[in-house]
C-alpha cells in the first residue's frame, strides 16, 4: 500500500460535511450486513464516483481500449452543462470526484473548467492523466482550478523505454509537465494538487523502478508510486508485460508454467456499494472494469441519479455480486479484493 501523505490527508478530511459521513455510515454499514446475510442490502449513495471527461487519447498504450481504439460505444467529450446539473444533484452526499474512466481528460477544452465548479462544492477532486498536455499555462490553471490529487502516468525513465508502453508518447513532454506543475505549486503558493507519479510496471521497465524514484526526487513530485498492470490476455500475454518479479504482477504462474490471476474472486465487492462510473454521455455502469460500458445500470438523460443507483437492475447486478461473481465477465480479471499498488 503507498504511503499516507499528510498534507493530502488532512486536505481529503476537510471534505467532510455531517451528512457525508452520515452517507459513508450507511454504505458501509449496507456493504457489511450484505457480507453476513449474503443477499444485497444499499443504503445511502456512493461515495465515490468517476466522470469520463473524454474517451479520446492522443497515445496507443497496448492494454487500454482508449489506445486500442476499440470501443464498441459512442465516443465523445463530456458536456459541460450536462455535468454541472449532475454535481449539483449529487454533491451534498458524494466526497470523492475523480475525472478518470477511458481517455486523456486534459483533451476535454472545458475539463479544467469541470474541476473547478466540483471543487467548489467541496469536493475532493483527483485526475489521472499521461502528462501531455501540462504546458506552462495549463499546469498554472490546473493549479488555480483546486484540483486535489493529479496522478502523471510515467512509465519509463528513459524514451526507449517509456514508449514499449506508452506508444506515441513523448517522455519530455511528460517531464517538462510536471515540473511545470511543481513550479505553479510554488509560485501560488499552494498545496495541491498533490501529484505523483503513477509507474505501471510491466516486464520492459521493471529494471527501471530505483530510477524512477531518483527523477521523481529530482522533478520535485510529492512521491511515486508502483502500480501493477492489469493484462487482458494474461494466459498467453502477447505482448510480454507481465514482470518478472511477481510482487509487481497481478498474476502468478502455476505448476504448468502458466500465468494466473492472483486473485480470488469472491462473491462481494466493496467497489459496487461505494463508487461507480459515469461515462461522457451519461451512462451509469458499475465500475471501471467495464471499459465499454456493457453493464448499463441506467440513463442519467432519462433518469435522476439516485433513481438509478436504486433502480432494478442495480439490485440485480449486486444481487448476481453476490451470487456468483466468477461468472460475471467484467469480473473475470478484476483487481478488487487485490492491493494493485506496491512500495
């Protein structure tokens, strides 16, 4: 597990309101009834809840649907209006906003804007993005927007290296921007965002994990922080990213000499009870599993929110959670119950 930082700590508990907790009080104590009685109880909304700013990306990572291109759903930017309605039906009970599912949010014209109004409401607020777009003027507006938590996608010390993964990125531009982020903290004199390095270890850049904590030491981010990927075809791994060390994989080999998820897939899933997605077009799916959105819970053009998280196919979908998870295909490779990040 990464280490606590207090500054992020302490700025993540100033989001708490009376009826926050109140709402975490009752998604927690519904997710744990459930464990006992082994049927589906929900009380209260999530506390988390990812927004899609975009599904387009400038790069071509091997394992990600975005890259790939290979979404079978529409394809869009997030409206701004259409978010800002959204936020307003929901802040009071949610905490956590994150401005992540498929695609490079900072494409979205309007993202900054987004995170701004989110901010507003006292929400913590948090992007994940591959470090392209952090120009000089963009890092000082992401500073100004109140932006909490800014996760850059570096994984690589060096552009041989970096670009197995990131294909068609350009590792400068990555550097630069974060410095250009470090710098803007500075100037204004802020605190956030706290901003780190997300290194995602695949086999090609496993040799490189004590250099990317010297840059990250060197560039002035608050830390970094190894992340292990996630490998659609693990069985046959076709483009050789599973790493050699093990503790950095999500899967094992067996007797045979084959890979398999470390994971063992019970039936409850914390992530289902607390969080979901919101995709660029309104969509409600249950987490980030399901990156093409096949698991359409409800319709936020056509329903409220909180209609939908208690809708019948919500309860169906925690009911199936809790009969039989292996059987759900967004499940099959799901990393829940798994620590994804290690030291």
């Amino acid at each position: 597990m990464p280490k606590v930082n207090y500054n992020d700590s302490l700025n993540f508990l100033s989001k708490l309101t009376i009826r926050r907790l109140w709402n975490a009080s009752k998604v927690y104590s519904s997710y744990y009834i459930t464990r006992l009685l082994k049927k589906p109880v929900q009380w209260g909304l999530p506390i988390s809840i990812s927004f899609e700013p975009t599904t387009s990306c400038n790069l071509r990572c091997p394992e990600c649907p975005s890259g790939l291109r290979e979404f079978t759903r529409p394809r869009g930017m997030l409206k701004k209006d259409f978010f800002f309605q959204t936020i307003d039906d929901i802040y009071k009970d949610i905490l956590y906003l994150i401005f992540y599912f498929q695609g490079e949010p900072y494409l979205n014209k309007n993202f900054l804007e987004m995170v701004s109004y989110a901010s507003s409401k006292g929400l913590y607020t948090a992007t994940s993005t591959n470090g392209h777009f952090l120009t000089d003027e963009i890092a000082k507006k992401t500073v100004e927007s109140g932006l909490d938590r800014l996760i850059i996608s570096l994984d690589g010390t060096t552009q041989e290296v970096y670009e197995q993964y990131r294909r068609e990125g350009d590792i400068n531009k990555v550097i630069e921007g974060a410095r250009n982020i470090v710098k803007w903290k500075k100037e204004l004199k802020s605190k956030t965002p706290f901003v780190f390095f997300q290194f995602l270890v695949v086999k090609p850049n496993e040799h490189q994990i004590e250099d990317v904590k010297k840059l990250a030491a060197e560039v002035g981010v608050d830390e970094v922080r190894f992340k292990t990927a996630q490998v659609y075809d693990y069985e046959n791994d076709p483009n050789q990213l599973i790493p050699e060390n093990e503790k950095y994989s999500r899967y094992k080999k067996n007797k045979e000499g084959k890979h398999t998820a470390k994971n063992k897939l019970q039936n409850h899933c914390w992530k289902l009870w607390q969080a979901n997605v919101i995709t660029w077009d309104g969509m409600v799916v249950p987490c980030c599993f399901d990156k093409d959105a096949t698991h359409r819970l409800g319709d936020l053009k056509k329903q409220s929110f909180k209609e939908i998280w208690h809708n019948d196919k919500y309860k169906k979908f925690r009911k199936d959670i809790t009969t039989s998870r292996k059987n759900i295909d967004i499940c099959a490779n799901c990393s829940e119950g798994l620590s994804v990040w290690k030291d």
